[in-house]
C-alpha cells in the first residue's frame, strides 16, 4: 500500500506528460468535431423531431389508450445460460421509490457533468428505477456493511470516461455512510476532468483507496515509426500493455473497461493507426485490433495478476441511444424503452466475453449490455456541463452506473469464496 503510494507521486510528473498527448487528440474530438458535426444538425432537426415525435406520440395513445409504465414489460430476452442459476444480469427495471441513493449534489465525487438535476432536469422519474433479475434479488444496500467489508482493501476502475462515472458513482453510494465526509478526499488534491489519467479517493475511516486510471485502450500508444505514411500521427502497440498497468497489479479488486474509444473517428481519422511488435498494420479494422489487445490484456491479468487477492472484472459495452439516420440527434425518454430495440446486443460485448472465457484466471464479466439497453431515459442528454453538446452516451448520476456498483457489490458480499479473500 505505502510503496503503491510513493509510486504514484513519482509517476505523478511522467503521467502528466503522457497524458497530454492523448489529451490532444481528444479535444479534438470532444470539443472540436462533435460541436461542429452535431450542433448545426441538433438545431435543424429539432423543429422536424418535435413534430415528428408529438405524432408519434399521438398514434401510440391512439393505439394504446391506456397506456401505463407496465414494468413487467422491460424485461431482457432470455438467453440459454440461466438454466438453474441466477444470471443477475438478465431481468426487468422496476419502480422503486426507495431509490435514488444518495443526492449527487452532496457529492464532490460525482462530476458536475453528470450531475443532470443539478444542470435543469426537471423529471425525477429516471432515478426511481431498480434492476431486478429474473431469478433472484440484488442484495438491498447497505453503505456500512459494504464499508466494514471492504476496510483496508485496494479497488481500482480502469478505462474510459464510463469507468470514471462508476469510479464517481461507488465512492458517492460509499460515502452514505460516512459521517464525517472530510474523511474522504482525493490523495493528490486533484479535481475531477475529463482527460485526467489518475484519480485516487481515501476513505481515511476505512483505510480504503477507490481509485481510477484513464486508459481507454487498456493497450501503450507510441511513436510514429521511421518511414511511415504522413497520415500516421500516432500508433497503439496492441501487444503491450498501457505502461500504467504496473500499477494495477498491487489491488484487491480491479474493474476494467474499453470500447468506446475503438472506432475510425476517435482513430483513423486522428491519425492513429495500429502497431504489433515493430510493423504498422494500416489496413487492420478496429474489431480485430480490439480484439488483439483484449488479448494481451487476458495473457497480462494471467501472468501480472495474483488472483489469490485480486478479484478481475471487466464491464462490457454500455448501450447508447443515440438517434436519427446519422445516429447523431439525443433524445432522452421520460421512461425506460419497452423494448432494448437490439441495443442489448453488442459485438464490442461479445469479444469482451469470448476473450474473458479464455483466461486462465477467474475473471467476472459484468455484462451491463442488456440492461442499459432500455434506458434511454437514463442520459446525460442537454442537462451536462456543456448543453450544446448532447450526450445519449454517458448516464446522469443517480442513475443507471449505481446498479452496476450494487452488482459489483455483490459479487463482492457474497460467501463464494472467490472473490475478496
Ligand atoms: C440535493 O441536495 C441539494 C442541496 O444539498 C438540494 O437543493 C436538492 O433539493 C437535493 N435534491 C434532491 C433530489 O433531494
Ligand atoms: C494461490 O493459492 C493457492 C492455493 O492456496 C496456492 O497453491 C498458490 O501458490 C497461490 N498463488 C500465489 C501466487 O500466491
Ligand atoms: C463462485 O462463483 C464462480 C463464478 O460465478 C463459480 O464459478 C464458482 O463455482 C463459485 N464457487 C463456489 C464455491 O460457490
């Protein structure tokens, strides 16, 4: 523990100036491109979207007078895996007035991006829903039992800005708990941003570090070798682990994710290309190389990780709701869908599952695909800290990343001797 924080604050310098150069590129694609591309459009199209959605509307009370939140009705699909257990991830959002449960305002840790009431939604109904599963209960929460459990231990989220949503909401859901919220700080006194790649929060109480690290491709960018096409302004060696992963190891519970971040735009288009030991591959697409550097994170949690202490986890594809034929207009719903509309699948998800299949290690997916797929009621929408730029990505706290945490919860609580010995 000591010497993990000694590390931290000699590396502090080093991931600054890392961290800058992927923050470049990311300002170009959050606060350059998407207002360019979606504002003009958002503009135009919300005159013809009203009217279109006041008809659709119209139609659907026509055809279902009466209609009411059924919630037996947002349920997932089957799949053929739950026969006799439970799979905690298939089931139903019911209505639960017990929740939300904590006020994100009374939270430093949840980022006032996120914070949708606080930013003019008026609606509360998205925060009063529950995941039921099918065939069992989620075990109701309890911040103190969860904080006596977890006394002395290490947890660390890594991955995209969604990993940090659940980072912020676990340490707002812990800190119910806590009575002197002074006790809860951030070790380096650093504030919460978009691009910033170490975050780590003591519960002093508790002696407990819930930390995250920004690394979207869990995989090491590098320089742009000797010869390469002018295009090429950056690579990822996808078959070395991010150079941060070193300090991953020293945890008792690690909680990943990756995905958003493999697509042309947020690639190609900025000039990054992939790299496999010394060679270029220009022509290789984005799922195959996801799928190569899942792999060299698989072979790195079975030969880095000593699964005797560290429980593994990796969250699958968080489902969007964007809209419109470039799927680029944001809609936020007053209910969850009625139906996942397909969202609940993800090919992103489907590797993430085969290549967890694989380890050697134990590695728990928590497979939040199906789930938020009929949440789209459940973002960021307008209520952000930028209303320009719509979000039918990220999820508003409250909200849909706290039932993530009571899963992880309990995985965490439950007497299965595998996880947090
Ligand atoms: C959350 O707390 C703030 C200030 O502490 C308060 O103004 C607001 O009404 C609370 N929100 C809810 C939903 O209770
Ligand atoms: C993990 O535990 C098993 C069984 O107790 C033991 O045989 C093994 O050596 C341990 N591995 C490590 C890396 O400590
Ligand atoms: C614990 O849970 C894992 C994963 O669900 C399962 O494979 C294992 O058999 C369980 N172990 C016990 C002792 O129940």
């Amino acid at each position: 523990m000591v010497s993990g924080f000694s590390l931290s604050s000699l590396f502090g310098h080093f991931r600054s100036v890392y961290y800058e150069v992927f923050s470049f590129s990311n300002k170009l694609i959050k606060g350059h491109c998407k207002i360019w591309i979606f504002q003009p459009f958002y503009v135009l199209a919300s005159g013809s979207l009203v009217t279109f959605l006041l008809a659709i509307m119209c139609a659907y009370l026509y055809l279902f007078p009466k209609f009411q939140p059924v919630t037996d009705s947002y349920e997932t699909p089957k799949s053929s895996n739950s026969v006799g257990s439970c799979n905690v991830f298939e089931g139903k959002w019911i209505q639960d007035e017990t929740y939300p449960l904590y006020n994100a305002s009374d939270c430093p840790f949840a980022e006032r991006g996120f914070n949708c009431l606080a930013n003019g939604r008026k609606d509360r109904r998205y925060t009063k829903w529950r995941w039921k599963p099918n065939n069992c209960e989620i075990p109701s929460f309890n911040a103190r039992e969860i904080l006596e459990k977890l006394r002395g231990k290490r947890i660390a989220f890594v991955g995209d800005s969604l990993s940090r949503t659940q980072w912020e909401s676990m340490i707002c859901l812990l800190m119910t708990g806590v009575e002197d919220k002074r006790s809860v700080y951030e070790i380096n006194g650093n504030k919460i941003t978009k691009r910033i790649r170490f975050l780590g929060v003591r519960f002093s109480s508790f002696n407990l570090r819930i930390d995250f690290y920004r690394s979207v491709f869990l995989v090491h960018p590098g320089p742009v070798p000797r010869h390469a096409p002018k295009r090429v302004k950056s690579t990822l060696k996808l078959d070395q682990m991010d150079h941060i992963s070193n300090e991953w190891t020293d945890t008792d519970v690690l909680i990943f994710n990756s995905g958003h971040w493999w697509t042309r735009t947020k690639l190609f288009e900025m000039g990054c290309y992939f790299q496999v030991g010394g060679s270029l591959k220009l022509g290789m697409p984005t799922t195959t190389a996801f799928k190569a550097a899942l792999n060299t994170w698989a072979s790195w949690v079975d030969t880095s990780i000593n699964t005797n202490r560290t429980s593994v986890f990796f969250r699958t594809f968080e489902a969007s709701h964007w809209s419109g034929q470039n799927r680029n207009s944001c809609k936020v719903s007053r209910l969850p869908s009625l139906d996942t509309k397909g969202k609940d699948r993800s090919s992103i998800s489907d590797t993430i599952i085969d290549v967890v299949k694989k380890t050697a290690a134990p590695v728990t997916v928590l497979h939040v695909t199906p789930m938020g797929a009929f949440r789209g009621d459940a973002h960021v929408g307008s209520w952000s800290d930028n209303p320009s730029v719509p979000d039918c990505s990220h999820w508003c706290l409250p909200g849909v990343p706290d039932m993530w945490n009571e899963i992880l919860f309990s995985y965490l609580l439950s007497k299965n001797g595998t996880y947090l010995q």
